[in-house]
C-alpha cells in the first residue's frame, strides 16, 4: 500500500463517527503512549518531523528525539540548561533543530543543532528584562520570527534568515498597541504561527479581547483582529492557532484555570484572520492546542488537559474523542501526528 493511499485510510477512519468505524470493521484511531522515562517533564514543545521522527520540549531544560516512531527517546537536552523551559521547538529534520526558552530577562534564549542534539549553540539570549518570549515560527529552513510580549506597548518580534543561527530584533513601527494587559501564552509553542513564504500570525489573550494579529510581510507590519474567544482576565485568551493555508485558520484557547469553565473556546477563520467565527459546538473545556490533519480540507485535532476533540466540517463543531491530558498536537503530511503534555506524556496517532 503506497503512502498517499494509507494516509487516506488511516484520516477515513479517524473522521468516520464510532458507529460508521465499527460498521465498517475498522478500528478507531487512538492517541497511543510513547513511554519517554521523562515523568517529571512537562512537554508543551513538539516538532513532528514524521511517523518515525519527532521532538518534544519542556520543563527542566529538556530535548527529546525519537527516530523509531518512540519506540526509544534519546534525550539531546543542551547542557547546562536545566533551570530552562522550552516551550517551543521547531525541527527541520531528524538532525536540525531550534528551541526556544521562555522566562524574563535572561531566561528566553534560543538554541540550535545541526546534529541531531549531539551539541547546540545557543543563538539568543534576551538582555530586555522588559521582554518575555513565547513562541518562534519558521517561514522555511530559513526564515523564522519568534514573539514577545509587549515592551513600550507593542509586542517584539525576532527574526532569522539563516536558520535560527543569529536573530535581529525588528522595527516596531508596522506593529499595533497592545492592549492594556495584553500578552502571549506560552503553553503550547502555537500562539505564533506561519503558512506559506510570508504570512504570519500572532495569538494573544489577557486582555478585555482575545486577539489575532496577522502580518503578510514575514513580521514588519501587522493588522489586529478580535476574536469570540473568552477574554477580560489574565487566564483567558487564544492559546493556539492552525493555519492550513493562508486563508483558512482554527483559533483555541479559553481560561487555562482547572476550576473555570471556558465558554466558546474555539473559532476559525476563512479570510486570513480578519474576522473569526465562534464554533456552533465547541470543545467542552480549554484547548492549548490545535492542528489540521493533512489531506482533509475540513479535519483538525484540539488538545487540552482534560481531552482531544475532532473536527470534520472546518472547526464548525468539533467532538471528544479522548480523554487524555496534553498541551500540545501536530501533524505531518505522512500522517504522523503527535501529541505531548504533562508527566512525561507523549503519543502518537494509530489506527
């Protein structure tokens, strides 16, 4: 059976209803664990490189790569660094890598291998004590931007064009104020995200709205844009964005709080971010993280601490199909999709 055509298997299966699935023989796709050994990690950073190879990031300084679809997780952490946390990773292969520290000050750095981990340089380190970096994006092999939260009112942007190997802090001047209060949620390394050559979005929460800010000009000139998302307090917010072209976008988030609900935590987008949709039936809690399943125009997966949710018509309405706690998802064009959260948890899609 040739790739397309399993692909195409395993996403009919994974979008058919239970009773369709059992209908049909097939079994339902599953998140299913990948011991790590890493129990006291929190992974909010993931790079799916495919079915076989994958990074996670996290608490305590901590890279892990696997190149046997996580049969076995070597752990590539840089040295030094286990006061870190990365939150955010970005992979262009199985030996080329880029992880961001979030933290104040001194604490967001970001690093960089070309060996699989083996040895990384750190490239960045944050001397603005009024900055805090939350997430970095790549446009390609090349081209990235990694965000701050706002300092002098307007949020910062880093940018690369060499890989991750130097960043430049960019003009201000093309950016929006921020809002009073006003900020990026590190919790899943999506709250700034790319499709394409050029086009970049930004999520943000903690104000009295939620908000997307898109830029088409790889970061020197941004729009703004409400969103239905729950907003009007510090834990509330769009948390992660998905884009699977540069028109068609999914927005979660919510308030992050164990004990507070999260009403509408979901919207899409069909106009590049200019105007956002609540979902007809949302997921039931706050969702950290989201990604469009490759192949379907219409399929995507939501993650949170209390489950994993589907949608099948665009980010209309979307369905729990787990239960399992994670802060973050993403998929590739082989259909190896991954998920990875607190405790060590990682897991990948089956069927």
């Amino acid at each position: 059976m040739g790739a397309g055509v399993a692909c195409a298997a395993a996403l009919a299966a994974l979008t058919a209803v239970p009773a369709q699935a059992q209908e049909s023989g097939q079994r339902t796709p599953h998140w299913e664990l990948k011991e790590t050994g890493s129990t006291g990690v929190r992974f909010r950073g993931l790079a799916a490189v495919g079915r076989d190879t994958a990074w996670v990031s996290g608490t305590q300084g901590t890279v892990l790569r696997t190149t046997d679809g996580g049969a076995s997780w070597r752990n590539v952490s840089p040295p030094g660094a286990e006061e870190l946390q990365f939150r955010d990773i970005e992979a262009f292969d199985a030996r080329r890598a880029v992880v961001l520290a979030i933290g104040e000050g001194e604490a967001s750095r970001v690093y960089r291998t070309d060996d699989g981990g083996a040895t990384w340089t750190e490239s960045f380190r944050n001397t603005d004590a009024r900055a805090f970096y939350d997430c970095l994006t790549f446009f390609d092999r090349r081209h990235g931007l990694a965000m701050s939260d706002p300092v002098d009112g307007k949020f910062r942007i880093l940018s690369t064009s060499d890989g991750g190997r130097s960043w430049t802090v960019l003009p201000s001047a093309g950016m929006p104020a921020a809002l009073p209060g006003e900020a990026g949620f590190a919790a899943s390394g999506q709250c700034l995200v790319s499709a394409g050559s050029r086009d970049v979005w930004l999520a943000t929460g903690g104000a009295a709205r939620a908000r997307v800010l898109h830029s088409a000009d790889r970061g020197l000139t941004w729009t703004a844009s409400d969103t239905p998302i729950p907003a009007g307090d510090p834990a509330r917010g769009v948390f992660a964005l998905a884009f699977r072209d540069r028109t068609h976008g999914l927005a979660v988030g919510g308030d992050y709080r164990p004990d507070q609900t999260s009403t509408g935590p979901a919207a899409r987008t069909a106009d590049g971010g200019r105007d956002w949709r609540p979902a007809a039936e949302p997921p039931p809690a706050y969702r950290s993280g989201v990604a469009w399943l490759p192949y379907s125009r219409n399929a995507a997966l939501a993650v949170g601490p209390t489950g994993t949710d589907l949608t099948t018509d665009g980010g209309r309405t979307w369905r729990t199909v787990d239960t399992g706690s994670y802060d973050t998802v993403d998929c590739t064009p082989d259909l190896g999709c991954w998920a990875a959260g607190e405790q060590g948890r990682v897991a990948r899609l089956e069927s």
